[in-house]
C-alpha cells in the first residue's frame, strides 16, 4: 500500500481531528482512541439537542394550554382602557327588571365570571339613597374596594401604585380599602379581587354619573387569575361563626 492510500485510511478513521492524523499513516491505537472520542462528541451532542427539543415541546405545550384556557374563558386583556355603562343603581329597579339577576348594573371581566353569575363589581344603591360600588357580592368573596380620589389620571396608575399612589412609607399614603365606596364624579377607585377561585385587581374611574340612573366608566385590568377547580383549603368557613 502505498503512503497516499495509507493517508486516506487515517482520514477516514479520525475524520474530525485531520490535523493530527492527516500527516500520515496514525498507530492503530491512536485512531481507535480518536474514533472513541469523536463518537462520545457526537452522542452528548445528540443528547444535548434532545434535551433541548423535550424543553421545546413543554414550553410550546404548557403555551398552548395557557392560550386555550383565555380563549375558552374570555380572559380579559391587561393594562387596556376599556369603557362601560352601569344602569340602573342594582337596588333601584323595577320588579321585571329584578327578575334579570344582575342585568347591566354589573361589570364581568370575564366569560368565567359572567358563568358562575359573579361580578367583578356592583353599581348599588337604593332608590333615592346614596349609590355606592361593591366587589363582594356572595359566597367566600373577600374582594374590596378603595376610592383612590379626584385627580388621579387612569393612564398613570400601575399596581404598585394603586396600594400607595405616592409610593411613600407614609400610614396615610396607603389606600384604604374596604367592603364599599361611594360613588364619585371624576374619582378613580382600584378594586382588589379574592375569591376562591378569582384573584386580580383592576382600576377604573367615574366619567359620568346620575344618581341611581346610571355611571359610566373607564376601567383598566392589571391582574386577572381564574382557579376553576378550586383550591386547597381549609373547611368550614363562615361569615358569623366565633371562635372558641
């Protein structure tokens, strides 16, 4: 055999290190060596890029599952101004209009709320009394509400900023919130959502307003989360019930 035959016999047995078979025939021992060595570079590649396909597919898969379940639910869209009319005050209506459940005197943020007859919040008030807005309506609903005053421009509140508009470690700089509030011209009001299965907080602010008649406003979601099948809890919750 002559020494080009020999040469390409090196090649082919070490074909990624060329630069040190490529001079001439390699010992045996050393091809089988480089041979050993080019196979293990090439399966941990192979695993490697395996790993990296099965991280893909969950990441696609947990995307898809996250994407049917707002389609399916009418999930709100976050941090978009959107606009709404109450009418009339929930408790200042006529008795066929009573038979309706809640009709328009109540915001739905979503299809899941709208389902399960649970508003996101309630335009109240009876008839000539002063209106007042709620977000706990029923059930375990620990949601409140806090009037975060006149003046406060919609676009500008973000979620750190609707528990302290100021952001100053200041006791009368937090926001107050409560069970109700009263309807005001003009006032921009955060609404801390707790349920057992709806979490979230939104923004909103009064742009019109006749007593008992009706309210219009401009809302704008920060956070929204849905647990349809529940939570892990404890049992034996009661409003009334005392300790002992």
């Amino acid at each position: 055999m002559d020494v080009r035959a020999k040469q390409r016999l090196s090649y082919l047995a070490c074909p990624f290190t060329l630069k040190l078979c490529g001079g001439g025939f390699a010992p045996r021992h050393l091809s089988r060596s480089m041979l050993r060595g080019n196979i293990e570079r090439l399966e941990n590649l192979t695993m490697k890029n395996f790993s990296l396909s099965i991280l893909f597919l969950l990441v696609a898969t947990v995307s898809l599952l996250a994407q049917n379940a707002t389609q399916k639910f009418e999930l709100p869209e976050l941090h978009t101004i959107k606009a709404i009319t109450l009418s009339p005050s929930y408790s200042c209506r006529e008795k066929d209009q009573s038979r309706q459940g809640y009709g328009n005197t109540a915001l739905f943020l979503s299809a899941y709320s709208k389902q399960r007859n649970s508003p996101d919040l309630l335009f109240n008030g009876a008839c000539r009394s002063e209106d007042y807005f709620e977000a706990s309506t029923a059930g375990d609903d620990f949601s409140l509400i806090a009037d975060l005053g006149a003046e406060v421009s919609l676009e500008e509140v973000s979620a750190s900023r609707a528990f302290n508009l100021k952001r100053v470690h200041s006791y009368v700089e937090y926001s107050k919130f409560v069970q109700t509030a009263r309807v005001e011209l003009n006032h921009t009001y955060a609404v801390l959502l707790n349920e057992s299965d709806k979490r979230g907080l939104f923004l909103f602010r009064v742009t019109e307003y006749v007593p008992n008649e009706k309210v219009v406003l401009r809302y704008a979601i920060k956070s929204y989360q849905i647990m349809p099948n529940g939570q892990i809890r404890s049992e034996g919750f009661d409003w009334e019930k005392s300790n002992n």
